[in-house]
C-alpha cells in the first residue's frame, strides 16, 4: 500500500488475487454491465484513430509514412466508428493494456472493439481500466499460441470484474490523479532538462578536448577541412581510408553475441538493450565484428548511430564494420569519442544519401574519405584519460537523474493502481485542490496546488518539488 495516506473506514474482499481487499461501499459489477457493444460503419469520411498501450486513444496521423507501418485499406467503409466518451480497445494488444475511452470521434480497425460506457464515468474507467490493476486480468482473457499474438476473448472479458466508487468519489479520485499527473509531469520535464544540459556540458568538454587539445596555449593551423577549423600544428587530419578498411566477415551460424549499435551508447550488446526489438529467427549471414573495430549504423549515421566495439559478436548485414589498418595509430577510445562529435555527425548527415531523410545512407567509399583528426597515440590517450575524469561528474548527476525519472514513473504507476482500487482514500486530499482550467503549456505554479502534507508523498510540507523518493514511497 502506498504510504502517505489514510485508508478508507471499510474493505472487503475482491475476489481478485492480487487486487486484494477494496472498499466496502464500491459496487463490484462485471464488464459485461458495464461496457455495451456497439458497431457503427460506413464512415470513411472520419479521421482515422490508433488504439495504443501509452496514450489509449489517437489521432492516427496519416501523412508520416514513417509512423504507418499497419497497412491501411483504400476502402475503410468497414471500419468502426469511436465517438468522443467510447470505450476502445486493441483486441490484439489488450494483454499490453492498448485500450482507452476516446477523446476524439473517428474511424478504427474492424478488428476492434467498440462499447458504450455505463454506471462509470468516463474518465474514471479510462484511469481505472489502463492502470496496472486491471491489465493483468486482461492477459487472462486473452488467448493464442505465443506472447506476441494473443487475442481478446469477449466472453471472458466479459466477465472481468471492475470496481465503481459512488459518482461524487469518481469525480474525486478523477481530479487528485490529473493534478498528480501535472505535477509528475513537470518534475520529469525539470529532470529532462537536467539531463540536456549535463549532455552538453559533457559533449562540450569532449568537442574541445578532441578537436583542439588541452593546451590552450598551442599553435593552430587550418585544418584544410572547412567544417573541422583550425587543429593543433602537430596534429595531422587524414582520410579515413588511411586509418581504416571495410571488413565484410559473415557468421556461419549466428550463434556470435548480438551487438546493437545506437546514437545513445555506441556498440554494445542487444541484450542490454530495454526496448523491445524485432527478433530474427537466425542470425546466419550477419556480420562479425572485433574488439577495435568500427561500427556504423548506415541508415542513421546522420544520428551519430556508430561506435568502436569493445567485444566480438556479430551486427546487421546492413552495417559497415571497419577495422583500423596496421600502424594507423589511432586508439580507439579516442576515436570513438571524436567520430560522435557534433561537427562529425554532422558531416556525416551532410554526405548521407537517400529519397527520405529518415532513410539517409552513408556509404563506405564515402566514409572512407571523410578526414580524420589524429593527435600523436599518446596524446590521444592523454586525451581520453581527461575526458574520463573530467566527465564523471557529469555522467553520474545524469544517471542518478535518470533513477529519479524511473522511480517517480514507477511511483505515479502504483499510484494510480492504489487509488483506482481503493486501497488508499485519497477524498481529502482532493478537497484541498484547487481546479485548473488551463492546460497543456500553461502550468500552475507550485504553491498553486495546496495538498493535504499527510497525502502528499512526492512532496514536503513547503510544496516543493523536492520528494525524496526512496523514502517517501517505500513500495518502490
């Protein structure tokens, strides 16, 4: 249970593992009593709408090609009108929560399903329905072979149970979780901003150190390359065809370990990787790599997506691995550090080709003509050992912002669980809430929203957004 706040009088049991006790007054109904089917078609002159686990019902945009890998039909005369207020839902991606009370009036797949509301508010089912609480019971109801392709059984969902407060309390739980959600908001956005600057402070001291040293008082000399500027005068800017060649070394059997390659962290293995990936079914035919080798991403080099790989494993064939030739002098952490600087990314977004700009390619014959800053080796490491020191500062504010960001999306995730669920009573906290009708830009100040310090874990009594998380929110 969330600490924090107080518990209503009188609980009862739910029935439901792991939702436990709820409140003794909430009316315990069934999805078939509260949601009504309803199918209307034949209106292909509204706006076409996706079902999705983040946000629940979209405006499905259709002019970004990029964002429409579903296959939309030129007739959409069989697909289900959502009007604003309806309930929606992913059939498919049920057991991941892509379901949602519409806001908007539109068009969705016929493989949907589309329901009236009734007893429940709106926004109350739509808080209630998407939290943690309920999408379990929705895997349950759903069937198939293998993760990935259940789907929705309606006559199991129909017997979902769900758990309504009186309307007054909807109401009520209703405005403590949109004016939570502000708050949460703005403290992620207040940490992201952190981020961006620790970023570039941190980009900032490896631009200079790898492009212009550590002696401030060094002689310059034009580089002979535009976008580079002027280098230290014992420094040399050679092609990248004297320094490297391509490797095209292919895995018989793909059982190498599996290396990703992003803008974010360079080379490194798939497995660490949190997002879900598409997975092939062999691997035979990718491309091996080696400690020391260079790795770019082709298709978002523009991005910076590259980097030297300290391990041995195996890439897409769609990439281009490049190894360092013998007595190139050029020490790979160093090199990785320069190569995804802004003036080098840049000029790899410039000599990219392609019809779109999300689909730019850099090539090897062109890569390998791009020129390369090479400081004496020892300089080099000189260079990498500064950076390091200089950095670390840095890199831990940012990854302990990062926790932060994570622990407070972890929070508000059970606290919409716990107070659509009744295990906390959150009723006199949203009496001392004030409303706001403004939205979207325009954020109240933080003394603007009073709360109840006994129902407030993410802040202090002044209302600043100071939470210490560890403590305040034990469950995490």
């Amino acid at each position: 249970m969330t600490t924090g706040f107080t518990s209503y009088a009188a609980y009862k049991d739910s029935g439901v593992p792991w939702l436990g006790q709820v409140p003794g007054h909430w009316e315990r109904r069934k999805l078939r009593n509260v949601l009504r089917p309803v199918t209307v078609r034949n209106r292909p002159d509204l706006p076409l709408l996706s079902v999705v686990r983040e946000k629940g019902v979209i405006l499905r945009d259709v002019t970004n090609k990029d964002e429409n890998h579903n296959f939309i039909p030129e007739d959409l005369t069989n697909y289900k009108v959502v009007h604003k207020g309806q309930f929606a839902i992913n059939k498919m991606k049920a057991w991941q929560g892509s379901n949602g009370v519409s806001q908007h009036n539109g068009i969705v797949s016929p493989a949907y399903f589309v329901f009236n509301l009734n007893g429940a508010s709106g926004d109350f089912f739509h808080a209630a329905i998407r939290s943690q609480a309920y999408v379990p019971l929705f895997t349950r109801a759903s069937d198939g072979v293998r993760i990935g392709q259940w789907d929705l059984s309606l006559t199991q969902m129909r017997e979902i149970p769900f758990f309504i407060p009186p309307p007054e309390e909807q109401q009520a739980i209703v405005r403590y979780l949109k004016v939570m959600d502000r708050r949460i908001k703005r403290f992620i956005q207040n940490r992201q901003r952190l981020i961006e600057v620790l970023n570039e402070q941190k980009q900032a001291i490896i631009n200079h150190a790898v492009t212009k040293g550590l002696d401030p008082n060094v002689k310059l000399k034009p580089s002979g390359v535009e976008w580079l500027g002027d280098i230290p005068e014992h420094w040399e800017a050679k092609p990248a065809k004297r320094l490297y060649r391509e490797i095209d070394q292919r895995s018989p059997d793909g059982t190498e370990e599996l290396l990703s390659v992003s803008h974010l962290t360079g080379v490194t293995p798939r497995s660490q990787k949190n997002i879900t990936m598409f997975m092939a079914e062999s691997y035979a035919g990718h491309k091996i790599c080696q400690p020391g080798d260079l790795v770019i991403n082709t298709m978002w080099a523009w991005m910076g997506a590259l980097g030297i790989s300290c391990r041995k494993g195996i890439v897409s064939p769609s990439y281009a691995v490049y190894r360092p030739l013998k007595g190139s002098r050029l020490a790979g952490e160093y090199a990785d550090l320069l190569l995804r600087t802004v003036p080098y990314v840049s000029e790899f977004a410039c000599r990219s080709t392609g019809i779109r700009s999300s689909r730019l390619r850099l090539y090897p014959d062109t890569f390998l003509r791009i020129p390369i800053i090479c400081p004496p080796l020892e300089e080099q490491r000189t260079l990498t050992d500064h950076i390091s020191r200089a950095t670390y500062q840095l890199n831990h504010a940012r990854e302990q912002t990062e926790k932060e960001i994570a622990l407070i999306r972890e929070y508000q995730t059970r606290l919409i669980a716990d107070v659509v669920t009744g295990k906390v009573d959150i009723r006199r906290a949203a009496q001392s809430l004030r409303s706001y009708e403004a939205e979207g830009d325009e954020q109240p100040e933080e003394n603007d929203l009073p709360m109840a310090a006994e129902a407030n874990p993410l802040y202090g009594s002044d209302g600043m957004d100071k939470p210490n998380l560890l403590e305040s929110t034990g469950h995490l």
